[in-house]
C-alpha cells in the first residue's frame, strides 16, 4: 500500500474511533440523567422520602389515625359519666308524658327530648368505652350515684329529680302532669347546662366539648320554651 493511502486508512480509523468515543459518553451521559446509581437503583425512591435523612416512615405521623376518643382529661370523664344518667333520666321523664300528658305543645317537647338525648348517651358511652373509663352504673339515673347533690350548687350531678319527684311526676295527668312536668324538667334542663359549661370550660377532648356546646343552646331554648308554656297552663 502507498504512503498515502496508508494515511487515509489510518485517519478513517480513528475518526470512526472518535465517534465510537463520544457515543459513548453521550449514552453514560443519558444513563446519568434518569436518576440511575452505579449499581443500577434510581434515585427515583426519593420522591416519596423514604430515604430522606432523619424520615422514619414505620412510626406514627401526623397524619396516622388519632387515637379513639382523642385526648381527654378527667373533666371530660367527668363530664360523659355524669352527663348519661342525667340525659337517662330526662328520658324517663319524657316517657312518662305518653297517656298523661295533656298539651300538645308539651307532648310534642317530651318526644323531642327523648330523641335528641337517646343518641347522646349512646355517644358518650362509646367515649368512655374508647378511653378505657368505668361507664355509670344503670341505677345512676334515679339518684344513687356517689357523691350525688341533688341541689343546683354544681356538686355531684345539678338537676337531678329525687325519687319522690318522679313518682310524683308518673301519678299525675292532664294538666297537672304538664305543669309538673314542665317545672321538673327546667330544673333538670338548667343542670345540665350547668354541667355542660363547666365542660366547655375544663374539658379537653374536642368532641366532647361540642356536645356541651349543642346542650347549652338546645336545652337553654328548651327551658325559654317551658317557661312560655307553664305561663299559658
């Protein structure tokens, strides 16, 4: 082969080198850009951070299930084990004014009250269920609770009716039962208004400070409404 022709094979060997050359930094370069590792992992298991330093996915976060119940403290206790035998007893009340009850107005009232309050002992019994707290004995309701204060002082449960009251209460009809019931029931209303400020005001949990909050504004109307009718009767 001449000289010259010799010069050209080699300048076309290398040239076809060099490309070789810069394909394959353009494809190391490509392999870079999508996140892979050397050792063929992506960097792509970044993005939900779970090798961000200091995260440590396996434990509770801030958005993992509040506890049942949510935070409490001992007024909140307090609150559901003396708020149930209350309501349980302003249901039994409300029993009552079938067959004795007279007025409409007041008919209507009991049936109301016994329906909003029968779902609220329900709830407040599932609190302290989920908070691991003794639930009121049954018999709570008629005044044998320990502690219990009959009187409005805020002691024990304000309110509560005495056995007499509601025997009292279960012998009369018509229009006496509806002005007994309508006087029984206003006192019974304002202790648990009582009962319910004091938790807006102690209490922790969020839930159940809501419940107060909807027992002082229905219960509070409710004895605007009593007032009104005992003025008629």
């Amino acid at each position: 082969m001449s000289a010259s022709r010799f010069s050209a094979a080699r300048r076309r060997t290398f040239a076809a080198a060099g490309t070789v050359a810069v394909l394959a930094l353009a494809l190391t370069a490509c392999g870079s850009s999508d996140g892979s590792k050397s050792d063929g992992s992506s960097d792509g298991s970044k993005s939900d951070g779970s090798s961000m330093p200091g995260m440590d996915h396996g434990s509770a976060g801030a958005s993992a299930p509040a506890t049942p119940g949510g935070e409490f403290n001992d007024a909140d206790v307090k609150f559901a084990q003396q708020m149930i035998p209350h309501h349980q007893q302003a249901v039994e009340m409300a029993k009552l004014a079938d067959g004795r009850a007279a007025d409409p107005e007041i008919k209507k009232l009991a049936t109301a009250i016994e329906k909003a309050q029968d779902p609220e002992i329900n709830t407040m019994k599932g609190w302290l269920t989920s908070w691991g707290k003794p639930l009121p004995s049954s018999s709570s309701s008629m005044g044998d609770m320990p502690g219990m204060d009959h009187g409005s002082d805020g002691s024990g449960m304000p309110g509560m009716m005495s056995g007499k009251d509601m025997d009292d209460l279960a012998a009369a009809e018509g229009k006496d039962f509806d002005k007994k019931f309508a006087q029984l029931m206003i006192g019974h209303h304002q202790g648990a208004v009582t009962m319910a400020e004091d938790e807006q005001k102690n209490g922790d949990n969020a839930e159940a400070k809501k419940l107060a909050g909807a027992v002082v504004t229905a219960q509070t109307a409710e004895i605007e409404q009593m007032n009104k009718i005992i003025d008629r009767l």
